[in-house]
C-alpha cells in the first residue's frame, strides 16, 4: 500500500466508519481538509469504498424513477409489500401520513379523499403532527371522516360536507349541492396544497361494497358496464374514463374534472387486488403523487401501455 493509498483508506475510515468531520480529520491526520476532500473523492472513484445498497432497496428506487416517467408524475413512494395481506392498508395509509407530515407547512389546508385507506391516513396524521393541521372532505360520507375514538390525540380541525354520500335521489343531490353550507366546503377545496384520494378495487371488501352502500348487485352491474375501480367513489374504466352509472348524479362530492385542476394530488393505493384501478387512475392523469407497494410498482411496471 502506498502513502496515497494509505491516506485515503485512514480518511475514508475516520469519516464513514467513525463519523468524524473532514475538518476534525484534517486536525488529526495534519493535512489541509481540502486534502481529505480530495482523498475521499479519490477513495470513491478508486474502488478503495464501496456503496452498497439491498436489492429491494435498488428496485424500489429504480421503479419510482419509472414510474414518474411512464406515468407523468412528479413523485412516486413505494414501500415494502407486507407479509401479511391484512397489514398492506395499514402500513400504505402509515406512509401516506409520514409523506404528507414531512411536507406539512403552518396553517395548511388538506383535501381527504373517502374511504379506508384514506380514513387512517387521517388518523395516523392528527396523531402525529405537532402542530394541528385542517382537512376538507371531497366527499359527502361524514363518518368516514371523523375520528378514531380509539385515539386520544386528534389534531386535526375537519371542514365536512354535511351530507351522505350518496343522496336519494337526483333531485334530492341537487338540492345538497345547492345549500351554501355545502358550496363553502367546495370553495375551501380550492384553497388547499395537498390532496389525498384512496383508489377502490371492484371488490366487495373496498369501502363502497363493504359499508353497505353498495351491493353485490351493484358491483356485478358496474363490472358489466366497465368499471375497473372508483376514485371518490367516481368509477372508471381501464383507462381511466368516467363510467356513467346509476349512482353518478347521486354523489355528493368532487367531480373528476374538479379533481383534475387541482394541484398535488397524492394517490395511496396498495394490494395487488388494486392494480387495475390504480393503473386505470393513472392513465387518466388524476394523479401527481401516488403512494403504493412494490407489488403494485412491479405489476405497473409490466403494463406496455404508457
């Protein structure tokens, strides 16, 4: 070995190994801190340290990347599948709330989208952050937004549509959307930085199915017509398009092209039982943000149409 090498290996091993600064280092070896500069630059170009990162970890960095690209997103957060199938909308809505408290800014005004996934991202983030944040619904519904009474914390000041989710009737839908009540939520949308929508599978344990407001029959009946998943409880088909449908002009809530214009849309989806609505979510550009698995990511990945 000789002195250079000698030099850098000493360098390099008080500043990765020992995490001492390079100015401490140049005290200690007694050369200039440029010069250890130089050396730990030359160390990394000469092989002398090695990065290393775990398969999984490279894969997850890899698909985001692709995933930006292919579908014209500005951020991409993928998470490790959980080995238990039950845990994935849980450890998908924990991730969702870190993402979102990690950009949280005072006097912050978030969109919540419906459903379960949504629900406990909520939960997680009043819990979490210091400071208290508020929440506008997109949708009618209003016991999917309020709190888990199993928590003591709830930070969160919540701006809700007074209504169902699903009205009467059309005439009666109308009516709702007409109260002033309801029109000043619609304002507040408008006004807040982030937005936060789950995506439902056709399924009968997603939130519409399992709640009750939908049947069995109604699934069957809009697989027929097309529908791939729902967004705010809007049901698309494979790419992406509104499906009309029996309980269209009954929702109270966001429409698709409202939710379109906003900006900082984040999508949190995860199960490999999604994957058709999430990919169909995507190519209808609802989306700037989505927070999913690496399962999901993969099976993303493989689809050929951009």
């Amino acid at each position: 070995m000789d002195y250079d090498e000698n030099l850098m290996v000493k360098a390099s091993y008080y500043y990765y190994f020992e995490d001492m600064t390079q100015q401490d280092i140049a005290k200690l070896m007694g050369i200039s801190r440029i010069r250890i500069i130089k050396l730990l630059e030359k160390a990394r170009q000469t092989g002398i340290i090695q990065f290393k990162l775990r398969k999984n970890a490279v894969f997850n960095v890899q698909a985001e990347q692709k995933l930006i690209k292919k579908y014209h997103l500005n951020d991409v957060y993928i998470i490790p599948t959980p080995a238990d199938p039950e845990q994935v909308n849980a450890s998908i809505a924990n991730a969702g709330s870190i993402y979102i408290c990690d950009r949280l800014s005072e006097n912050m005004l978030i969109n919540m989208g419906y459903g379960d996934t949504a629900k406990k991202l909520l939960n997680n983030l009043a819990t979490m952050t210091e400071t208290p944040i508020s929440c506008v619904s997109l949708t009618g519904g209003v016991s999917y937004y309020l709190p888990d009474t199993r928590s003591n914390v709830f930070n969160a000041s919540l701006h809700l549509i007074p209504a169902p989710l699903i009205a009467s009737s059309v005439e009666m839908a109308q009516a709702i959307r007409n109260e002033t009540s309801v029109n000043e939520i619609f304002r507040m949308v408008q006004l807040a930085s982030v937005t936060v929508v789950g995506i439902g599978a056709m399924h009968e344990n997603s939130t519409i199915f399992s709640t009750g407001t939908l049947n069995r029959n109604d699934l069957h009946l809009l697989r027929m017509k097309g529908a791939v998943g729902d967004i705010l409880s809007h049901f698309v088909d494979k790419d992406g398009n509104l499906i009309p449908n029996f309980i269209e002009d009954r929702l109270i809530g966001l429409s698709l092209e409202k939710l379109k214009e906003l900006n900082n849309v984040i999508g949190v989806a995860a199960g490999l039982e999604k994957v058709d609505a999430i990919r169909a979510v995507l190519r209808g550009r609802y989306l700037d943000v989505l927070i999913t698995d690496s399962s999901v990511a993969e099976k993303l990945l493989e689809d050929p149409q951009e």
